[in-house]
C-alpha cells in the first residue's frame, strides 16, 4: 500500500481539493463513469479514475470510503463537488492524461 501523498507526487497528480485527506492509504484503483457500476464494485481504499465532475462523485466516494478520486483529461469538479471534497477529506485529483493511461500508471505503481 502507498499514501495518496506518495502516488500523487510519482504521478504528477494535481490536487483539486481535499488536501487533508492526503495522507490516506491506497489499496487498489477503479475506473468507471457509471455511479452505480462504483456503488457496485469499487472497494474501500481504491482510488476512482472517472471524467465525472458532479457532486454526486463524492457521496459515492463517501459511501464506499474510497481514498481518492482522479479526474481525468482536464476535468474540473463542479464548485459543490470542491467543497463536499473538502467537507469529507476525500481528495479529487486531476491529471491531462485520458482514463485508459493513468489507469496503467497507477497499476504498474500499486502492484509493486
């Protein structure tokens, strides 16, 4: 397992908001765009990889106790997602890479 701290700076993640909650600990990774696919199957821990910027993003992320989440190409959180971020120590990070790059990077990071 690896701090978020640690996997956001070997990555060169941006941290959007949640800066309190970087010191989580991280055991795996999901990526989806679908809420209910995360309800479903993202475990506790797992950092979410998704283009999705809404608010609803981090009642998911509370719900399933999830370490992070990394918004991809760009993305931007809604200014509701920022302050719910904020409110629950759950990190949103960004990156300019697509889903499909940051995925392989965290993966070839954590199974070491």
């Amino acid at each position: 397992m690896m701090t978020l701290a640690a996997i956001a700076e070997k990555l060169g993640l941006k941290v959007l908001s949640g800066q309190s909650g970087m010191n989580r600990q991280v055991t795996g990774g999901y990526v989806s765009d679908l809420l209910s696919d995360v309800m479903g199957h993202a475990q506790a821990g797992h950092i979410w990889i998704t283009l999705q910027t809404h608010k609803n993003v981090m009642a998911i992320a509370s719900l399933k106790d999830l370490a992070a989440v990394i918004l991809v190409t760009g993305h931007q959180p809604d200014e509701d997602t920022v302050l719910q971020s904020n409110e629950e120590e759950i990190p949103v990070l960004g990156t300019d890479l697509p889903a499909f790059e940051i995925s392989g990077k965290l993966y070839e990071l954590l199974k070491t």
